[in-house]
C-alpha cells in the first residue's frame, strides 16, 4: 500500500484533498501520541526514582542497624584441566 500523498483524494471519501480534510487530523493523532508518550515517560522516571531512592534508604537503614560485622568471604578455588587434560590444577600448581 501506497502512502496518501497530500493532494491526492482524501481515503474517507468526503471528496476533498487529503491536506483539507484528514491530514490535520492524523497530524494531531500523532502530536497527541507523542505528547502521551513523553508523559508516560517522565512518571515511569519519576517512580523509578522514588523506588530507587526508597531502596537505597532502606539498604543505609540496615547497615546501620545491623549488629555483626559480615564474615569475610574466601575466594573460590580456582582450577583448571591441565593441557593434557588428565588432571585439575588449583592454586600454586596453575
């Protein structure tokens, strides 16, 4: 499908060219849509914002309340197959 161009016969059959009769309508359609759009846009911001500023409240609160200091964690031990494949390496052998 072809797009209308703007001095062609308006599709709503009123007999009137498109640019008189139906273009200014779907060009505040689209004007309308985008305006929603960026309103839509804005509060999804807005409330992502309050959510995160909440969390990280939150998170600060727990850390001050919290009573332990959090065990330390060793690292995973590290191994890979040597080259020949018959073995694991760990640690000093790598």
């Amino acid at each position: 499908m072809s797009e209308i161009g703007r001095n062609d016969p308006c599709p709503c059959n009123s007999g009137k060219k498109y640019k008189k009769c139906c273009l200014l309508k779907v060009d505040q359609m689209k004007q309308d849509a985008l305006e929603l759009r960026k309103t839509f846009q804005d509060q999804m911001d807005k409330e992502w914002d309050s959510w995160f500023e909440k969390d990280q409240a939150q998170g600060r609160e727990n850390m001050k309340n919290s009573t332990t200091n959090p065990e330390p964690v060793a690292p995973a031990a590290v191994g890979v197959i040597d080259p020949h494949g018959t073995s694991l390496l760990y640690g000093d052998e790598l």
